[in-house]
C-alpha cells in the first residue's frame, strides 16, 4: 500500500511537472492552456519519436493524430448545409447558410485554415464548427479550402492551390448556383491560413482579369514574414504556449524544405545580417522601431548581425519573397487591397507581424481595422467548444464575425 502511495505519488509530481509552465498573468484562463500545451507538446514529441524510429515523416503523424481527435463529415443542420466537393481540382467544404430575408443573394467568405502550412484540415471539428457558425450568423456561404501540406508538397504549392480554388469559385456561374453576391465576397484565414490569405489578396488585387474582386480581407494572428525572428513579440513570447519561437521557425523551414540545420542561426537573425546583400532593400520594410507603438517596444532591442550566414538565403530564397512573406510586399502592391481586418494576441510571438502590416497598409491608404486581445494567445480563436473552451476564444470568435457582419 505505502509503495504504491509513493509511485501514485511521484506519476502525479512527474506530471505537474511536465504540465506546469510559467504563465503571465493576464492570460485567459491558464491552467486550461497549460494542459491544452502539455497534449500538444505530448502529440509533437511522440511524431518525433517516429520520425526517428523511421516510421513516419513527424508532420504527417502529428497531423495525423490531430485528425483523431476530431474529423467531422460534411453534416447539414437545419440551418447550414455542409458539402464536400472540389473546386478545379482543390478539396473544399462548403458552409451554406440561410439567406437573408428580402435579400436573394447571400454574402460569402472563402476561409483558410491555419497550422503552419503542414496541420490542421478543413474537416477537423474546431474549422468545421467556426465555418458553421460563420454561416449562421453571417447568412453567408462559407468556403473552406482544403490545400494540399508540407510534406506532400511546399511553397509555392499551397499558395496555388488556395488561388486556384478561389478563382474557380468566382466565376460568374459558381456564383449563381451557390447564390452568392459578387460584389461581398471576402477572403479570410488565421496564423498560416491568414499568411495565405494575405498573399492571395495582394495576388488578386494587380490580377487586371479578375472581374470579380474581394471586398474584404480578414486576417487572424497571421503570420508575415520570416526576416526577423527577434521583434518584441518573438522576443517576450519566446516560450509561450502554443507557438514558441523555436516550434515557428521550425514551420518556415518545412515549408520551404529547407535544412534544419539553419534554424539556430535563424533564430539569431543569421540569415539577414548586414552581409547578406539581398536582404538589405527589405529591412525598411519591417523595421519595427517605427512601425510599433512605444508601448510595445518598450526596451526591447533589434537584433541586427554585422555577419552572419550568408548561405542560407542563398538556399532558401524563398525567405525574400513577397508571396511568402507578404508584409515585405511593395507599397504599390498593398495601396491597392481591399478594407482590412487583423486580429492579434498580446501573447503571441505573431503579434508584432500583424500590427506592422496594419501599420503599413494604413499608410498605403486601405481602411484597416486592428483588433488587438490583451490576454489571448495563438490560436484562441477556435478553441470556443468543451473541453478546449477558452473564454478569449469565444470573445474573439464573436469580435471577428461582428466586423464581417458589419462591413461584408
């Protein structure tokens, strides 16, 4: 009896241990996320063992693990009719909700899911259940594009395929038979999703054959750019749950297939030093010292190299490029963008790319709208519905649908 005291004992300390992390206090309900980070943590670390041990690329069995937990099929309720189908040969999910009385035609979002251009699906219950409730609320059809992930292929590729699925859906006579408004057609995604989204939109806005433009973008913590791993935000939420640094520059790499082996340096700001030419036309553009607010960048420094390493932009160019880093665009490019909504979290090392592209797209003339959570954290957003109901989830979910419904 007294043995098994002291081993229930110690399995029970072990655990605290591995679930406890130093949180800052104005976090929305913390020991909710610290367990929510020990299960993903636990899920990454098991798809590593795998990889290892040679069984699985470590993506694939990690996305495979999350789809366990919570694939849902193309259910219709009495209010939104769910269907699966493709859109020029891209998967989509498609949310139709009731039209609105005395309006004939119905608003639309295309959505974009996140997970670092490798995770998540249209299908797991956390998008299924948002896009739902989008179309509900928004008397909207919502389509949900199912893009092809890093490993089975890399940048550009998702890239295409979201542009792809899209355009298809804005043709005159997709249109007509999902009933939708031509002239209220937004586009909208979060983290990598939001990435995607804002690259589509800058895409879309110079495409002189498009007839049918976007109204609206909507932009949920995205990520923007890759240039610099050391702004405020990276630098105060370097540990902080569910996307620490290390874990982000980690995604970049897998996307562009990169080597490993640069992410140390990367982490530094290596690959952007002074020394590294084709960088040097870009730093102005992100110089986050005259695009943030005081209050947020306090007395945090920039971390510039006078010499770094110099080969891994020379392999990996994609580092530079706008499609992939869409805060880099030209001023040219971003005047021409539809009104902008971008949500950001204070603990969230995205927070800054966000609040920089606001700040740029405003002095490019575009009406931007910046919604900024105090205590939330990347990824929140979904996180509405037991046992991974987060008070800010639900709050920013309903902050976010209030802007489309107001200005889509």
């Amino acid at each position: 009896m007294r043995t098994s005291c002291v081993v229930l004992t110690a399995l029970v300390a072990l655990a605290a241990y591995y679930i406890y992390i130093p949180l800052p206090s104005s976090l929305a309900d913390p020991w909710k996320l610290m367990l929510l980070d020990a299960t993903f943590r636990g899920a990454q670390q098991v798809s590593n063992l795998m990889h290892y041990l040679g069984l699985s690329h470590h993506l694939l069995a990690l996305n495979f693990i999350i789809g366990s937990f919570g694939k849902k099929s193309a259910w219709s309720s009495a209010q939104v009719n769910v269907t699966d189908t493709d859109f020029d040969g891209v998967e989509v999910r498609v949310f139709e909700g009731p039209a609105k009385p005395g309006e004939p035609l119905k608003r639309s979002v295309v959505y974009i899911h996140g997970g670092g251009w490798a995770l998540a699906s249209a299908k797991i219950r956390y998008y299924d259940e948002l896009c739902t409730a989008m179309a509900e609320e928004l008397n909207a059809v919502i389509v949900s594009i199912e893009y092809r992930l890093v490993p089975k292929v890399y940048f550009p590729e998702q890239i295409h395929d979201v542009v792809r699925a899209t355009k298809y859906f804005l043709q005159p006579e997709v249109l007509q038979k999902y009933s939708v408004d031509p002239g209220r057609i937004g586009v909208s995604g979060d983290s990598a999703g939001g990435n995607l989204a804002a690259a589509l939109g800058q895409q879309f806005s110079q495409d002189a054959n498009l007839k049918n433009k976007l109204k609206v973008q909507a932009l949920i913590y995205p990520v923007l750019q890759a240039l610099d791993f050391n702004t405020p935000s990276y630098q105060q939420n370097v540990n902080t749950p569910i996307l620490p640094r290390y874990v982000m520059v980690k995604y970049w790499v897998d996307y562009f297939k990169g080597n490993y082996d640069f992410v140390p340096s990367m982490i530094v700001n290596n690959h952007t030093s002074l020394d590294v030419e084709e960088a040097a036309p870009l730093r102005a553009r992100l110089n986050w010292m005259s695009l943030l607010p005081e209050s947020i960048t306090k007395n945090y420094q920039p971390v510039v190299q006078a010499t770094g390493n110099t080969r891994i932009v020379q392999e990996i160019p994609q580092l530079l490029d706008a499609r992939a880093a869409p805060l880099i665009a030209d001023q040219e490019v971003l005047q021409h963008l539809p009104k902008t909504y971008i949500l950001t979290c204070e603990h969230d090392v995205l927070r800054d790319d966000g609040i920089m592209y606001a700040k740029r797209l405003e002095s490019a003339g575009v009406e931007v709208t910046l919604d900024h959570f105090e205590d939330g954290f990347h990824g929140c957003l979904i996180f509405t519905s037991w046992p991974t109901n987060f008070s800010v989830g639900i709050r920013t979910r309903n902050s976010y649908i209030k802007w489309l419904d107001q200005n889509l």
